[in-house]
C-alpha cells in the first residue's frame, strides 16, 4: 500500500458521486445529440451553471466525456454505455448503484448490529418501485454479454425445457435456448420482479414476450408445476445465507427431469475469501444489502450442492472470472 494507492481509497466516492449526479440529471443523453457549451447545457438541462462547469470539467478528467474549444462531448465510452438505448448499456448498473448510496452509508452499524436497515433487499425493494426497476434494468444489461458466453460453455443441444430461476428478463434462458431444442422458457421470479421485466422487454424487444413464460412466486415457496431439462440459477446464491443456499439447491434438483441439470453461475472468492478484490467488496455490499447474504467459495458453493444431492458437476469459469457449473 502506498500513499497514492491509499488516496484513491479515500477518495474513491468522489467518482461514483460524479457519475452518479450526470447520470442523474441527463448529462449523457443530452450530450449524445452533439457538442453543447456548458451555457447550453446548462439551459437544456434546468441547471446551475456553474455547477454544471465545474462537474463538467471532472468529467473530463475523469475521460466520460470530452472538452474542445469551450464544448463538451460524449467520450466512445459513455456513447456506448451511458446513453439510454445506446450499444451496450451500462445505465441500468449506474442507477441501482446510485440507490446503493444510504446502504453503504449504514455500514458502521451494520457491523455493530448485524443487520441492515437501508439495504436494497430490506428496504428499497420493498418501499421504491424506482429502485426496483434500476435493479431489474442492471440484471437485464448485465446478462446481455455474459448470457452469450455461457450459452457456449455447454452443450445444450438435448436440453427440451428451460427454467430460469430468479430470471427477470430471462437472459440467460433465451440465450442458451438458441443453441438448445427449445423455443420457449420458462422464468420463475417474484410478482413485482416480472412486472418490471416485463416493461423492460417491451421497450427492448417486445418480440420476446412471445418465447417467455413467466411464473409468478416466491421460489422458495412457488410449485412451477412440471419439470425441466435445465434450471438455471444466476448471480442468486451471493443474497443468501447457507441454510437458504442448501434449501434452494435440494428444490431446484427436485424440477428436474431424470436427465436434468441445473446450472449455477456466480461470482466467488477464493478460500481466504479476500481475492479476487472485487468479490471480497461484493461481499460487503450483500453485507449492507441483504440479511444472510455474501460471496461463496467455489469450495463452500460445491459443498452445498453437493449436499442437495447432486453428484456430478463440470465447471468452468467465464472470461470475467465467474464460476459455472453444470450439476446433475
């Protein structure tokens, strides 16, 4: 650890607090339709002009957008990321992010009571239909690229039916449907969840609508009333705690078919549970988020498989270092 190092720890909020506010108030999207002066942009956008310069400026630093003769413009990247209906957007994870700001700010206490009281998945799912949308916007893009690659892990050819647990827009199921025998899915995910997903796919691609079957319930508690081929159980395990894990497991192999297989894909740490460094902060923020939840091993995740009875496992990692792994 050096100085520099230790200064970008300290100081680490700043920068999600500049992303966050131009997000927040339109900058991006205003700033795809062409270069703008701050005068302009300020107008366009209701704001305090000198606010808006001095925001501007650290965007620049901070290379999301552009400054040349007086005018800024989007960089490639927020072009790409930033921008509502852009290429591959990001907005969606940049929102739910933004609604994560009280929770992390809670985390002292947390650490005293073992509780949280702002988390996402104690409070704001519950109370802000706002947050829920963000949230359900951030699965929906953070499964566009990696549902594809996980649709080429395995062979899925012989597989007839799909269920995606927790799917919301069911990503993952469409995407591995394609190299499958199927040509619809099933999603399993919560009332309020689906409705969200719902308004997702209209905007994106309505035609969607027509390959998905939307089961509404609680998954610990929802029968979905016949069996599938492939179940599959993405980016989940990490809100729960082991006895919920366990549980989940021994549910999902019991809607399988003789010849099913259930499909875990999430992020891990290694057996000191510090690396990758990423995952050991995710795990904090399930901290401040969820009641039981945190980032598994590999070791601890295939324990609790096991345990649900399930025997043979293939495993694989994605390009972003996340495990996959295929159990029967």
């Amino acid at each position: 650890m050096d100085r520099e190092k230790f200064n970008t720890i300290l100081r680490g909020y700043w920068e999600s607090q500049i992303l966050f506010a131009a997000t927040s108030a339109g900058i991006f999207d205003f700033l795809n339709k062409k270069a703008c002066t701050v005068e302009k942009i300020a107008e366009g956008l209701r704001l305090d002009q000198r606010s808006t310069e001095i925001l501007l400026n650290a965007l620049t630093g901070l290379e999301l957008i552009k400054k040349y003769r007086g005018t800024y413009q989007n960089s490639p990247f927020a072009r790409n990321h930033l921008v509502e209906g852009s290429g591959e957007p990001l907005t969606g994870f940049v929102l739910h992010n933004m609604g994560l700001w009280n929770a992390w700010g809670n985390l002292t206490s947390v650490m005293k009571t073992g509780r949280p009281s702002e988390g996402f998945a104690v409070k704001n799912y519950l109370t802000d239909k706002r947050s829920l949308y963000n949230f359900a916007l951030a699965m929906h893009q953070g499964g566009i690229a990696s549902s594809k690659e996980i649709s080429l892990l395995f062979d899925y050819s012989s597989v007839c039916s799909i269920l995606d647990v927790g799917g919301c827009t069911g990503r993952y199921a469409l995407s591995i449907m394609e190299s499958s025998s199927s040509d619809s899915v099933h999603v399993l995910d919560l009332p309020e969840m689906v409705r969200e997903a719902k308004k997702i796919i209209r905007k994106t691609n309505r035609e969607e609508l027509k390959k998905i079957h939307f089961i509404e319930g609680d998954f610990f508690k929802v029968d979905p009333g016949m069996e599938f081929d492939l179940v599959i159980l993405s980016n989940i395990i990490h809100s729960l705690g082991e006895k919920d894990c366990l549980m989940l497991f021994s549910r999902l192999r019991s809607w399988l078919t003789k010849n099913g297989r259930l499909l875990v894909h999430d992020m891990t740490v290694d057996r000191s549970g510090t690396k990758p460094v990423h995952a050991a902060l995710f795990s904090v923020n399930m901290l401040v988020n969820t009641l039981k939840g945190k980032v598994y091993s590999e070791e601890e995740m295939l324990k609790l498989i096991r345990a649900a009875g399930m025997k043979r496992i293939d495993k694989k990692r994605t390009d972003a270092g996340k495990l996959v792994a295929l159990c029967s």
